[in-house]
C-alpha cells in the first residue's frame, strides 16, 4: 500500500475539535474528511441520509454480526468501510479511530480533543 | 479422565465463545485451542501419546486408502479430517483459476441474457444457477460472483435486488446439501463415515431437489410482486454488458472450463473409480497449477488458507471432547430424552442442528456431532445413515434462517449493503426463517417417509 499520512482526531463536545482539523487540513494540505462524508456517500449510493447516520459509529453487534474473509453483514461495519474507500485513501481524516481501524487503516498520528 | 474431560469442555466452549464473539480471526482462535487441547488434555492430564498422534492423524495421509479406496472404506474420524482439508485446498485451486478466467461473471452474465433481462425469469434462473454451481462450487465464491452480478442488473434494470440476493442464498445452501462436496458439513461427514458422492445425491440430494422446487415456487410467491418493476416496457438489451467480456483469456477460459468439467466427472465417478477426495481435490490442483503456470501468485494469494487452518484446529478441539469421551455422553443424553424412539432422535438431530446452526458456524456443529451420530447408531439400532442425513439436512439448511447462519449469507448481505441495499435482520428473516423451517420440515418428513 502507498505510505499516506493520517491524521485522526477525537473530540469532546466543546474542544474545537473540528477547528482544530480544519486549520491542520489548511496548514498540511492536505485533505479533510468529516461528517460530509455522509451526505457524499448517501447521494453515491442513492441511499437514504438518515438511514446511514443510524450506523455511523456505531460498534457492531457482537451475537448478531459475523466476518466472513473481510465480509461482514453488519452494516455499522459496511458503512464505516465504505467512507473510508469513498475517495482515494484518505489523508485526513476527522472520523473516529475505531472507524479507521475497523476499515483496515491505521492512523499515524491519534490526537484526542478535550 | 474426569479432568481431562472439564478441561476438553472449557477448551471447546472457549473456542465456541471466541468464534461467536469474532474478536480474534478465527484461525488463531480454533489453532490455539487446538494446541491448548494437545497439551492440557492430552499431554497433561491424559499423558497419552497415542491420544495425541491419533487426535493428529498425520499417518493416515501415507497410507493407500488415503488416496485411493472402495468407496466404502471408512476414513478415522477421529482427530485432523485430512481428507477435507486436502479436497477443500484443491477445490480453492480451481476456483481461483476458474474466477481469474472470468468463468463466473460469464456464467451469470450469458444466463441474463437469455432470458432477455427480464426480472422474473432472471430471478428463477439465477435461483437455479446458485443451486446448480453451489453443488460443486463452495457457496462463498458462487455468492459473491452472482449476488455482484444481480446487484449490477439490478443497477442497469432499475429493480431492487435484496428480493433475488436473499433467494439466491438461500438456494445456494440448499444446493450445497445435495450434494459431498457442496457444503463443508458434507465433506465432513462423507470423509468420516465412508459415503461417496452418488451416496449423497441418492439422499440428501433427492431431498434438496424436491426442496428446491418448492422453495422456488415460495420464494416467487413471496417477491413476484417486488420483481415486476418493468411493467412491460422493453428493455434495450444492447445497453447490458456483454458476457464475453468478461472472459479476461479465451484459452484460460476453456481450459477452466475442462477442469472444472473433469472435477465433476471425477466426484460423480468416485464411488466407481475408487478415487478418494483427497486424490481428486490433489488432482485437480496440480493441473489447474499447471495450466496457469505463469499466474501462480495471483491464484495462490486468494487461496483461503484462513479457513484450512481454521479446520485444523477445530478437528484437533472436537478430537479433544471425542478422546475424553465427552461426545458419548452427549450422544447418551440424546439417546435418553428419545427413549429409543428412532424417529423422535432424527427429529431431535435434525431440528436441534438447524436451530444450532442458524446461530453458529455449522461447520465445528457438524465436526462435532459426527462422533455422536456414530454413538447412537452403534449403542441405539438406529441406522446411521438415515440420522447422517439428518445431520447434513440440518446443518446445511438451518444456517440459511439468519443473516449469519451461514458463510454466503454473510456475503451475499455484504454485497448488498456495500451496493447500498442493507439488509437488516428483520428483512432477511421474514422470509428465509419460514423457508428454513419448510425445508427442514420437508427434509425430515422424506427421512421418516424413505428410512424409517
């Protein structure tokens, strides 16, 4: 896989958060990926909004989930891998580390926002 | 042994637990078990080697029945099922030849096209197909190809596809059941108690047949309505991707195509021929090997070598419970609850692995009530061919009632989902739950009605 550089950070309510990777996005240049990725994925797949954003973030349920070679019939799963190959691999993403991690992406840098 | 017992107990539901709860890949999981049973139960509290070497049966592969045997000669079924993983790797060898040809996507995309589009017939046809391919082909890659494929129709034809991914997964594990090699729990057990392919087809597979017709005809009772999008109007069929582009070599094409065509024969011949499965599955990955000598990479690297050592480690936990005599106590507490009475133990066997394997993987199912099964026929008079096919009905179909019950379930709602058609819970229960039950049902009416 071609090395990338990501950037991933957490927030609490309050912490400017979003802010804070905006300016990171400006000063890097590089691209910043946060809720928006959302409504572009609800319009690709001509998908109701509302529909995706009950499942963004949210953990798999353990007894009603399984993984079949990188299949899994978890849509909390499906929905979290599909924002991450949306665009070209991301660079800058302002999304949970449990979503990059579970889209087989390993952030380089983790900051949490408080 | 009473210790031994406890801990090939609390191995096997740990291993059990683990593969539920889906936090470790499930290779690591069943190996490391494995290897907790070889030493706790067998090297520390049993101190026996023989338990060991038997729970590995690495001698059985250099013996001559191994490889070629009457169809009747029995394989041990305790301990590491070589057979299976043997004949599954050669099976993955050819897929992944057969998939690098563009042999699926051809397959789907010619049999769309003759029946000109249109959703209905596609929606049978396609049923038809997953049946068809799922009897020789392990029903993952028959799913991911065609639910692909009816996803992208369903794209250019303005339908909804869940209606024909549910169906078409449904008919893929009922294909898979006709047949030794349709479906892992088969394999396994036709290695283990020394039935061949005809001696499938002759049972499961008459039952899977009559199965089929009717769940075709509920299926196109339940979504006729849903599938009747085009309201006549014509479709222009010169918009619809040609199947001959998927072909990627016309020569790999054909000689896939042989292959694939001389696995058939050697599996249907076997009980004839005296072939094992593990000489076929050889067999046939060395001329697939040799006929895409130049692509080896690309086929080697797709091989699901996850799933053989997944099986290695669970023969070696299912031989822990077998050499502990766990399963004969089970199988002691079937034989009980029944009374003796024949029909009520298929009835629990059959009802009880569906039920089992709707919820779990039913591969370790089958892996471990094969040894039961074997119990009550030698200690109840039941015949145990007739309770074997009652396990096999069980286990292969009963995955087919929830979205996790089975491997192509699992891809075929991924596929969608991934498509942006997620289907819940809810959605594929409604109707796969009741077509379970009707085809269980079916199954164990045609045993009682045949055998008993």
């Amino acid at each position: 896989m071609e090395k990338q550089l990501i950037i991933s950070i957490g927030r609490e309510y309050g912490s400017a958060g979003h802010e804070i990777a905006e300016k990171v996005a400006k000063d890097l240049n590089l691209p910043l990926y946060d809720r928006h990725l959302l409504d572009k994925l609800a319009e690709e797949k001509g998908m109701n909004l509302k529909n995706i954003e009950k499942y963004d973030e949210k953990p798999r349920n353990l007894f009603l989930s399984r993984n079949v070679n990188g299949f899994s019939n978890s849509f909390a799963d499906t929905v979290a891998e599909m924002q991450f190959k949306l665009n070209d691999p991301p660079k800058m993403v302002h999304r949970s580390t449990e979503d990059s991690k579970r889209a087989g992406i390993i952030p380089v840098f983790l900051f949490f926002m408080v | 042994m009473l210790v031994a017992q406890i801990f090939a107990v609390i191995i096997f539901v740990a291993m059990f637990t683990m593969i539920v709860l889906d936090k470790y890949e499930k290779q690591y999981v069943t190996l490391g078990c494995g290897l907790l049973t070889l030493i706790i139960v067998f090297g520390i509290c049993m101190q026996s080697m023989s338990a060991i070497l038997e729970t590995l049966n690495i001698r059985s592969i250099f013996t001559l029945p191994f490889w070629y045997a009457g169809a009747s000669a029995e394989e041990s079924s305790s301990g590491i099922n070589w057979s299976t993983i043997i004949f599954l790797a050669g099976m993955m060898i050819m897929v992944e030849g057969m998939a690098k040809a563009g042999f699926f996507r051809w397959l789907c995309m010619k049999l769309a096209k003759a029946v000109n589009y249109k959703p209905l017939p596609l929606f049978i046809v396609f049923m038809l197909m997953a049946a068809f391919l799922s009897m020789f082909i392990d029903s993952i890659t028959v799913i991911l190809f065609l639910a692909a494929v009816t996803v992208e129709l369903a794209q250019l034809l303005k339908f909804n596809p869940i209606p024909m991914i549910i169906s078409e997964v449904f008919c893929a594990n009922l294909g898979g059941s006709a047949t030794m090699c349709g479906d892992p729990p088969n394999i396994i057990i036709g290695t283990s108690l020394g039935y061949s392919f005809s001696d499938f087809v002759k049972n499961t597979g008459l039952i899977a047949v009559i199965a089929l017709v009717l769940t075709i005809i509920y299926f196109f009772i339940v979504y006729h309505k849903q599938l009747n999008t085009t309201n006549g109007a014509a479709i222009d069929i010169s918009s619809m991707p040609d199947p001959n582009e998927a072909i990627t070599s016309k020569k790999d094409f054909a000689v896939s195509c042989v292959i694939f065509g001389l696995a058939v024969i050697l599996l249907i011949t076997h009980a004839t021929t005296g072939l094992t499965v593990a000489f076929i599955g050889t067999f046939i990955a060395i001329i697939t090997v040799i006929a895409n000598h130049k692509d080896l990479k690309i086929i080697f690297s797709k091989v699901d070598y996850k799933t053989l050592l997944f099986f290695i480690g669970l023969f070696i936990v299912v031989g822990g419970l077998e050499q502990t005599g766990i399963l004969e106590i089970i199988a002691g507490f079937i034989a009980k609850i029944s009374g003796g009475n024949i029909k009520l133990m298929i009835a629990i066997v059959i009802w009880v692995s569906a039920i089992a394997s709707a919820f779990i993987d039913n591969i370790p199912f089958a892996a471990t009530m094969i040894p039961v099964i074997k119990s009550l026929a030698a200690t109840q008079g039941v015949d145990l061919e007739t309770i074997a096919w009652a396990l096999s009905m069980g286990t292969d179909i009963g995955g087919s009632a929830t979205p996790i019950g089975a491997s192509a379930n699992v891809v075929g709602t991924s596929v969608a989902a991934k498509s942006g058609h997620p289907i819940s819970w809810a959605e594929y229960c409604k109707t796969a739950a009741p077509a379970t039950i009707l085809v269980v049902l079916i199954s164990m009416i045609i045993i009682f009605i045949r055998y008993c």
